[in-house]
C-alpha cells in the first residue's frame, strides 16, 4: 500500500482520502493510516479523512484523525465537518475546542462544511459493515436469509449500525434521492418511514427489501443536522467551503449546485454569520492553499485568470430538494484561465479547464 500510494503521489495526486464509515475503508486501523501518512508527507501533500462517525463517536473519529496527523507529520483536512445526529446537537464547541488545540500544539489542520441540514449517501451505506463483507453479490444474498435480516434488524433499529455512525436509524430522516430500478421511481422523495406506513411494515422490512430490489443502488438524503453546529463550524478560522456533492439520483443533494451561492446569499448577505471577504476566502484562498495550487485562488499579478463576476446583491442558489439541479441566481460571468465559459449567465461552451498535478513547487497543470 505504501509502493502503490508513493507512485500516485509520484504522478502528481496532492494527498490521500479515506473512507472510515465505508468499507473496506472502515477496516484500516489508526496505526495503518499512520504509515500511509507519513510516506503523504513526505511527498507534501494531505490527509483528507471521511473520518470513521459523525454520530455516536463524532469527537472519538475527529480526535483520531488529529492523533494520526501528530504521529505521522501529515497534514489533515477534516472532510465536510459535522456534527449529526441527536447525539451532538450544540456539541459543534467540543469539535472545535478540539481543532484549536490541534493547531495550537502545531498540527496542520484544516476542515470544511456544507451549509445544509442533511447528509447525503447510498441506502446501503446504513448496513453493518459485517453485512457488506465479500462484495454486493454477497451482500444481497445476506439480505435473503432470515437470520442475517434479523441480525441487521437488531443493528439498525436497536444497537445502532457502525453503517449509522453508531446511531439507531430513524427512518423518517432518510428519504430516498435516487433509485436505479425504474419500477421503484415512485418512492423517490418518499421517507422510509412513509414507505413503510403506507405498506402497513416496518421501517426496517421496507429498507432491506429496497436494497435487493435496487441491488444496493439506491441513493438517500439524510436529515440529521443542526443550523446551530453548521454555523458555528463555518465561523472557525480553518474552515473552508465544501459541498460533498453527488450528481447521480432522480433528486439528489441541492448541495451539487446550491453551496457557493448559498453561502454568499443566506450566511453571509442575510444572516451575516461570514462577511462577503470571507465567504470568498473561504471558498478560493483558503483550498488553494490547501491544494497548493500554483498562482490559483487570488486575483494578483501573475496568477491564472480564474474569475468568478457576481452581483453580491443578488446571487443565491434556486437548487431546492424538491428541485436540485437548478443552476445561482446573480453569477453573470467565469472565467476560466482567462477564457469566459459563462457570459451574461449563459455558458459559452468553451472548456479551457487542465486537469492539475502536485509537483515538488506546487499543484500545476499537467
């Protein structure tokens, strides 16, 4: 794992992701990620965790990834940093106590949020990782036999799914986003919980059914935060913007194509929890930073013309979960190095993007 992750960072990758709620992600021990850590660092690029809960054992997740990135030298950016679920509501000042100790002790750390409510992620994902050994054939076999349902029944609805960060499921968060079975189309926008009301069964019946019915495709939002965590961790001083979005799915996360103008209009033009300077930074300056991208993320002298021209009075997403893929409001022109792909809110069709590698002076085009 070390040869294969040195001849990536190598052929330019600027860090390494982890998957710790995923399998097999879930399956790597603290003193694994440790190593493959420590060969990041040694090519300068970051450890990007999907740490291992954002429920019942959110602080215990975040404190391991902090405890790698002192033991290894590698800096870490916590992925979309949250705080979910009833366990941690008002709880966002323990994270960032935790972050600011972090950083007073040395560590380079930085983190980003969303600025929605729900999480966004696969139906199947809610299964016990036990459940998911031996690939997706395997997996929906299990999802056949009675025992390994009643096994999984008492996971999600009484112990509480590693799946679900620990947390016992309440099927009225999770509302189906997306299903690849046409026949299954209907239920998209529905909640489990409804599902299950409407077909007088349990929420678990209806959830194990959908998974062999769908073979393991069915996407899902998940209604498991709070306004008072998302704002408190935007105003950190190592926050950055990120919106985790996934494309795929009948009515998936209006994240995709909600985040940036959402920030600019709601959280800092109506409600002033970020000035305007620093909603931009923090969605510019401070990734390319992290990135280490070469003259990108400023307007200064020198630096590649990525420009983005908004009214400040009037951008703000239109994307809603009833209707996601809605393009912002008050975005009248981008430029990308130099070349308008957006002119007077219209695409121009011009694709002037290069895919960007990590060398020894900084991420630059290949």
């Amino acid at each position: 794992m070390r040869t294969l992750l040195g001849e990536g960072l190598r052929q330019g990758a600027v860090g390494m992701s982890s998957g710790l709620t995923y399998t097999p992600g879930m399956y790597a021990g603290t003193a694994e990620l440790v190593e493959l850590c420590r060969v990041v660092a040694q090519y300068g690029g970051f450890h990007a965790p999907h740490q291992r809960s954002y429920g019942a054992g959110a602080l215990e997740g975040y404190a391991e990834m902090v405890e790698i990135a002192r033991q290894s030298g590698c800096p870490v950016h916590l992925t979309h940093a949250t705080m979910n679920f009833g366990v941690n509501q008002g709880r966002a000042g323990e994270l960032l106590d935790l972050v600011d100790r972090a950083l007073a002790d040395g560590v380079d750390l930085t983190l980003d949020s969303y600025p929605y409510l729900p999480g966004s992620t696969t139906l199947a994902a809610l299964l016990p990782g036990w459940a998911t050994e031996g690939g997706p054939q395997a997996t929906l076999a299990r999802l056949g036999e009675p025992d390994a349902r009643e096994r999984i029944r008492y996971e999600v609805e009484e112990k509480g799914s590693d799946g679900c960060h620990g947390v016992v499921t309440d099927w009225a968060t999770i509302q189906l986003s997306g299903v690849r079975d046409p026949a299954l189309a209907g239920a998209v926008g529905r909640t489990v919980a409804e599902l299950a009301a409407e077909q007088g069964r349990s929420g678990t019946e209806v959830f194990l059914d959908l998974l062999r019915r769908d073979e393991l495709a069915t996407t899902i939002l998940q209604h498991v935060g709070h306004e008072e965590n998302v704002r408190a961790i935007m105003r950190h001083r190592a926050h950055t913007v990120g919106s985790d979005g996934l494309l795929v799915g009948a009515r998936p996360h209006p994240r995709a194509w909600g985040t940036f103008p959402r920030y600019l209009a709601r959280y800092s033009r109506e409600l002033g929890v970020l000035t305007l300077e620093e909603a931009v930074a923090r969605m510019t300056g401070r990734p390319a930073a992290r990135l280490r991208l070469d003259r990108r993320g400023l307007i200064a002298p020198g630096h590649h013309a990525d420009l983005v021209l908004f009214n400040p009075g009037t951008v703000r997403d239109t994307a809603t979960f009833e209707q996601p893929r809605q393009p912002a409001a008050g975005i009248e022109h981008v430029y990308v190095n130099g070349t308008a792909v957006v002119r007077q809110g219209r695409t121009t069709g011009a694709r002037p993007g290069r895919a960007l590698r990590r060398t020894d002076r900084g991420t630059r085009a290949a």
